[in-house]
C-alpha cells in the first residue's frame, strides 16, 4: 500500500484488483472496520443500525482474538474439512487433523458468541431493548447472525506457505505431534503436509516479496477500503478541529458499509452470471442479452474504484495536514518561550529583540493556518467525490470490467 503521505491513483486501484494484490505488507482491518465491511452483507434497515452504533460510539462486539483471525479459522475450517471429504489421510495422522479441526471449530464458536449473545453489547432487559429499538440502535438476534456470516469473509491477505512464524497456534501443534509420530520426515514435508490440511493460514506469514495477495479483485477492493478508512480515522489531524466541519460533512462509517454493500452485491452477481452463462450457453440469444446488461452496468465497478480512491486522498491529505498541525504545536510552545523571554527583557528595557521575533513567529503560524486553511479546501473536494451519492438498487445481475 502506499506509505504516509504518498497518494495512489485509480490506475493504481484497478491495476490492484485486477491482481488481486497490494504492494508492501500493510496492517491488518481495525474491528471496527472489519465490522462495518461485515455490515455490507445485511439488509440496508440492519446496516444503517451498525452504522448509527458506529457514529453514537455505542458497544459493537470485538472476539478477543480479532476479525481477522476469526477469517483465518473459517478459512482452515473449511480446507480441512474439503481435504478431510476428498483425500484418504493416514490412520495415525487423521485422530490429529479431527482433533485439529474440533479446536478450531471451539474457537468459531467463542466468536459467534461474542457477536451474538455477547453480554455488555446489546441489552437484555425488556425495557433497554424497547428504548434502543425506539433509538433504531438495536441489531436483532437474526440481524447478528447474518452480522457473524458476513464477518467469516472479513478481506484478509493469503497467508504464504514459504516461511513459518513461530508460535502459530495450528502450525506448531499438528507439526508437534505429526514429526512425534512420523519421526523420520524432515520438516519441509510436514510444514506441506499441515498446509495441505488445513490450507495456507495453518503456516504462519512468511515474506512476500511482491505484496499481500487476496482472494479475488473484490475482497481487494474492500481491504483497500477498510485501510484507508483506518488510516484516515486514526489520523490526530482528522479528529482536531480543523476538520471538524469536514467531520459534520461526511459520515466515514456510513461510507465503508455503503462501499461494502455494493461490492459485496457485484460479487453476488457476478456469481450468479457465470451460473447463468454456464447453464444457458447453448443459447446464444441469451448469452447476447447477459453481455448486453454487463456492458451497461461496467460503469459501476468505476464507480467504486473512485469511490475508494477518494478515500485515499482523503487519507493522504489528512496525513499532510498533520504535519502542519505539529509545526503549528511546535510554534504555540515557542510563543509561550518567547512570551517569557519577552517578559525578561522588558525588564531589563530591551524590547525589540522580542518584538522582531515575535512577528517572525507570528508570520510562521500565520503560514501553518494558511496552510491548513488549503488542506481544507482540498478535503472538501475530496469528501464532494464520496457522496452524497446518490441512493440506488443495484439490478439482479451485474459484473464489474475491470
């Protein structure tokens, strides 16, 4: 990904989708972004509740172990369990890989439960209840259920099989107790073995030399949107008041559920187009009539890539400005030095020695707030490219050009 104050183009996003790839290894989805991504897969009555909960700063359930993790499980759970149904595995390894599997499945569960049923998130008694869903604020049990579905595809980079962390959790036991039995393998063949099993996040990450990589140009697309969207939420700069009439503007929380939403729908259609195509491609009638409607609808995949692209610069020019706000910080402490100084040399009748520096600094604050003062200008365009956009269902069928 692009370092601090280093801006991306939207050649540069499409050129990453298309790759299913981001360059560098950027930090994982704060829980918060990874819950409004999740938000994405609800109904747009449950998805505005996140989102108001969200911008009220109301409790949303966190698993001890993150979001991110949580994917990872969901990802070896279902490799082992696809391995397990199609491959005949040795009598002494298959105890381990169910017994494997049984933690994993225990460690899903614990995070059902904090999204769920979770004490502390949403109320329990009758009347909070009553009062939060008068507040439109509550997230029904039904509503958490889907919240969980949907946080089990939270965008995390492929993990490569090339290089071990120490420590790994799935790693460490089935290669512990797999070299006991096996003793003679060396160890490469069982590093192999338990990503054959449990898939590449049973290994823990490695180097990649060319970037993190994902499972397709839709889970880039929605990575790169919760990336910026924590770089920018993060941001001393963004939360100073400076951009507090920016703040009032644009709704970020609101913003990645909506990206979400759309991006989670294109990837929907596009499932069900190939379905289409492959179940009616004897008639070439039919075919011309999907192609038609994908060319009509391309368009919207250049939306989105905008859509995120406005959330870079958006995070490139926060990142600028807060350099601004730190020589600004550094000028405030020297006017109070120079202020004493000033004082002492009243004193002693000298005054003018504090006069001229004083104007100095007084033209270099004045240059930092005029600074500043474009920065905002800049982020009010920035904020004019995200909404607010205009409110529309996408049709049944669609897939995005790339």
């Amino acid at each position: 990904m692009s370092a601090p104050n280093r801006s991306v183009t939207a050649d540069d996003l499409r050129q990453w989708t298309n790759e299913s790839r981001v360059p560098g290894q950027p930090p994982e989805l704060s829980d918060l972004a990874c819950i409004l991504i999740a938000a994405g897969y609800l109904a747009p009555t449950a998805r505005s509740v996140v989102v108001r909960r969200a911008s009220l700063n109301l409790p949303l359930p966190s698993p001890s172990n993150g979001y991110s993790e949580l994917r990872r499980v969901q990802r070896s759970i279902v490799h082992a369990e696809k391995y397990l149904g199609t491959t005949v595995l040795p009598n002494l390894v298959q105890p381990i890989v169910r017994s494997r599997l049984a933690t994993l499945n225990r460690r899903r569960e614990d995070a059902h439960r904090a999204v769920v049923t979770a004490k502390g998130v949403m109320p329990s008694g009758t009347r909070a209840v009553r009062r939060e869903r008068r507040e439109n604020v509550y997230l029904e049990i039904d509503e958490r259920e889907q919240l969980f579905s949907g946080l089990l595809c939270t965008p995390v980079p492929d993990r490569p099989t090339g290089a071990r962390k120490a420590g790994t959790d799935v790693f460490d036991k089935f290669v512990g107790v797999v070299g006991q039995v096996g003793g003679r393998g060396p160890r490469r063949q069982v590093e192999e073995m338990a990503a054959q099993v449990f898939g590449p996040d049973a290994i823990g990450g490695g180097t990649a030399a060319r970037g993190a990589s994902f499972a397709d140009g839709y889970e880039t697309l929605l990575f790169i949107a919760g990336h910026y969207y924590d770089r920018i939420r993060n941001n001393p700069a963004w939360l100073s008041d400076h951009f507090e009439m920016q703040r009032v503007q644009v709704n970020l929380h609101a913003e990645l559920a909506e990206i979400a939403s759309d991006i989670v729908a294109l990837r929907a259609l596009r499932v069900d187009l190939d379905q289409a195509k492959n179940n009616g491609g004897f008639d070439r009638g039919f075919i011309e009539h999907i192609e038609a409607r994908e060319s009509a609808l391309r368009p919207v995949w250049s939306e989105l890539i905008d859509r995120v692209h406005a959330f870079s610069e958006i995070a490139s020019t926060v990142e600028s400005a807060s350099i601004e706000l730190r020589l600004l910080d550094e000028f405030d402490r020297a006017s109070t030095i120079d202020a004493r100084i000033d004082h002492l040399l009243s004193r002693s009748g000298d005054r003018e020695i504090g006069a001229d520096h004083t104007r100095r600094l007084s033209q270099q604050v004045r240059s930092g707030e005029e600074q500043l003062r474009v920065y905002r200008d800049v982020l009010q365009g920035n904020i004019a490219q995200l909404g607010p956009s205009a409110q529309r269902e996408l049709p049944e069928r669609y897939e995005p050009g790339r």
